[in-house]
C-alpha cells in the first residue's frame, strides 16, 4: 500500500534529520534521521516493502528487523493522521 | 464556525482594506525590535494609554523615520458590529485567516488586518471607548504585528522564558505549563535576568542571533524593557519538570518542531511557512538544543553544570564553542 502525508500536515528535512508540521493546530514533531528517511521515500511514492528494501542497502540493520521498525514507525504516524492511504489505496 | 463568527455580527463586512473612520487625530510612535510603529487615527485617550503601557518605547515623530515606519492605523466601529459577552472566565482567543498577501485577526471587540506586501501596515476597527479596554485589543494586534515584522526580518518571536547571566541568553521554548515561570523564578533567586518567562524575540544580530526583550507579556519582561539589552544566545532548552536535574542533548529535528510549535501565529500561516522554516532552519544551525530536566528544589543543577560544561569547552560572546 502506498501511503501520502495528510492534507494538512508538511515535511521537511532538517540537517539530516526531518520534522513533521501539523499547520493548522501549529503542532510539530521532530524525526530522527531514519525516520526522515523513511518519510523522504514515502513523499516520494515508495511502498512500506520498498522502503524496506532500500533502507537494507544504506544501513547496517538486519532485514527482518528494519521491517519491524519501519512498519512500526508507518503505523505510528497513520495512528497519528500523519499519513493516509495514497488516493485508490485502501486501508 | 465560520472566521470571525463568534466575533463579529456580520463576518462577510470584514474589512479587506486599510481604510475607515479614524477615532481621532492623535499619534504616537513606538520603537521596538529594530523597527518603528507609527500609531496614528487616535483619540487623546487611546494616545495616553499607548504611552502609559509602552512608556518606554515612545519616540518622538520624524519625519525620516516616519517614512519606513510600520503605519499602525486605529479606526472606529459601532459597537453593534461586535457580539458581546461576559469575559468571566473566558480564555483570550482570535480568529486568524491567512491570505497570500494580507492576515485578518478577529477577536472580542476587535478586527485586525495585516497588510503584508509590499511592506507591513496594519489596522485596527475596534468599538472599545474606554483606555482600558482598548489598549488590551492594541496590544495584542501589535504582538501579532511584531511577529510578522520580526519574521520578515529574519527572525522569530518564541512563547519561551529567556534568561541572561549579563553576558549570553539562553532560551527555553514552551507553551503555558511547560515550567517556564517555575523556571525564571529559580533563575532569578540565582541572580540571573530574565527577559521574559513568556514571549522573547529571536534576532539574527551580525554572524550570531540574539535575545531581545519583548514590550508584551510575562511576569518578569515588562518593567526591565529598558534594561537588558540584546545578548547573543547560547543555547536553548526544552524543559522537563523532573524529580532529578538532567541535561540531554536534543535532536535537530525536535529542536527545530519544538521552536516550530512555539512560534506563535506565524506557525499557522501556510503563506508564511517557508519563511519561518528558513528562519529556524538558520536559528538550529547556529545555536545548539538540550532538554533540561529540572526539580524544583531550587538549585537548578543542571542547567548551571550546563553552563560550566560550555564554559570549559571555551565559550565566548564572539563564537560559539
């Protein structure tokens, strides 16, 4: 499933690292440099599986466990409404 | 609800344009954060007030000076324009709508407009006849107005306690509850200064940014505007109330969500974002973040080792260690 920043909500990469920028409620929250990196991909359109994928290249991480983390990590920010499903995707 | 709904009788005649029935024909000029607001449009009432809230910041008119100023203009409304209710217990609050090139800001009793481009200009309709009640709805107008002035300045006005040992600042960004004014007060048993435990400006000054006092809010700010001057910021902290005093270092993308999330009114205008991002982008590159843990036993332990720490790594007011 590919996944999309809500409507109301910005990212931005910071030296490294990234923040998340809820606008409307002037609300932000600051995102480790793996987590921005996993963002970056997903604004870009990657799927989770892709991301996975990609991310087992430029780390030193077991596979099995940057799955966990990174489904993890996606699940987080949908709980939060940061992220929904790309338009056509289903829940 | 609707912009300016639960203010203004018939939101759809808010003002688009700076233009109206003045009050009178008074003015004043105040000089703040490196800029000058010219108030004008109001009565001898409305001019006293302004000189008894912000003594110190009055300048004499001139000419030159005039003519960069931010023009500040204050028109009448009837009173039947505005919804009244009992203020008892009621939380001050506005209404924001961000536009490309202009904000409105409704409140009780008051209708602001921010004209953005090419340079800032505001206007305040208010029905409020009494000095009292006017200048609360002034005063907040014009802390919204030095918000967008300072943005566009390459700075950033910051809901923070801010405090100075006379040589260096330190900022400890936070909204209502943080610890801030728990915080200035330790700081101030310690014989430290506090600019204000609210709302402090963040000013880029020469290769460093500084602190600068801000005429507004907060328990400590108001009567020492005059005497602490600009001093280069060190650091900046969250705060953490804690059983034991602790300093961590903060991330990069939380020092910068953090000062994100503290900036007030700008932090919501999606025409301005960019700008704020750029601002803070130049502020977290400059000035490291920690989160401090702090008791309440009135020490402040962590902070002051915090302090020797950076002392030892060679800290000086021309560069950061």
């Amino acid at each position: 499933m590919k996944l999309v920043l809500a409507k109301d909500v910005r990212f931005r990469r910071i030296l490294q690292q990234g923040v998340l920028i809820r606008q409307a409620a002037g609300e932000a929250l600051g995102i480790n440099g793996v987590g921005a990196r996993i963002l970056q991909l997903l604004v870009e359109g990657r799927s989770v599986p892709e991301i996975v994928s990609l991310l087992t290249g430029e780390f030193d991480v077991e596979k099995r466990i940057l799955k966990e983390d990174t489904n993890r990590f996606v699940e987080e920010l949908l709980e939060l409404g940061v992220l929904e499903p790309a338009p056509g995707e289903t829940a | 609800m609707a912009f300016a709904d639960r203010f203004v009788s018939v939101p759809d005649l808010f003002p688009a344009r700076l233009a109206g029935e003045h009050w009178g024909t008074a003015q004043v000029s105040l000089d703040f954060l490196g800029a000058t607001y010219s108030m004008t449009g109001l009565t001898p009432g409305f001019q006293e007030a302004i000189e008894e809230r912000f003594g110190d910041l009055v300048v004499a008119p001139d000419i030159e000076t005039d003519k960069k100023a931010i023009e500040f203009k204050v028109f009448r409304s009837a009173r039947e324009d505005f919804h009244h209710f009992d203020l008892a217990g009621w939380d001050v609050q506005f209404d924001f709508q961000y536009h490309s090139e202009h904000v409105k800001m409704a409140g009780y009793q008051l209708m602001g407009f921010l004209s953005l481009y090419p340079r800032l200009r505001v206007g305040l309709w208010t029905c409020s006849e009494t000095k009292s009640d006017f200048i609360l709805g002034f005063a907040n107008l014009l802390r919204v107005a030095s918000a967008y002035a300072l943005l566009e300045n390459g700075g950033v006005l910051i809901h923070s306690a801010a405090l100075s040992d006379g040589y260096r600042s330190w900022l400890f960004p936070g909204h209502s509850g943080a610890g801030k004014s728990t915080l200035s007060r330790l700081a101030a048993h310690r014989g430290w200064e506090i600019y204000s435990d609210d709302l402090n400006a963040i000013v880029p000054t020469g290769k460093r940014v500084s602190v600068q006092q801000v005429p507004f809010a907060g328990d400590f700010g108001r009567e020492r505007l005059e005497i602490l001057p600009p001093r280069p910021l060190e650091f900046l902290c969250k705060l953490r109330q804690s059983e034991a005093d602790a300093v961590a270092i903060m991330e990069t993308g939380s020092t910068f969500a953090l000062l994100v999330a503290c900036a007030p009114f700008v932090n919501c205008d999606p025409f301005r974002i960019h700008r704020l991002e750029e601002n803070l982008l130049a502020l977290v590159e400059e000035v490291p973040g920690y989160v401090l843990d702090f008791s309440l036993d009135g020490q402040l332990q962590g902070l002051v080792e915090l302090v020797e720490e950076r002392d030892r790594r060679g800290w000086n007011e021309t560069g950061s260690c």
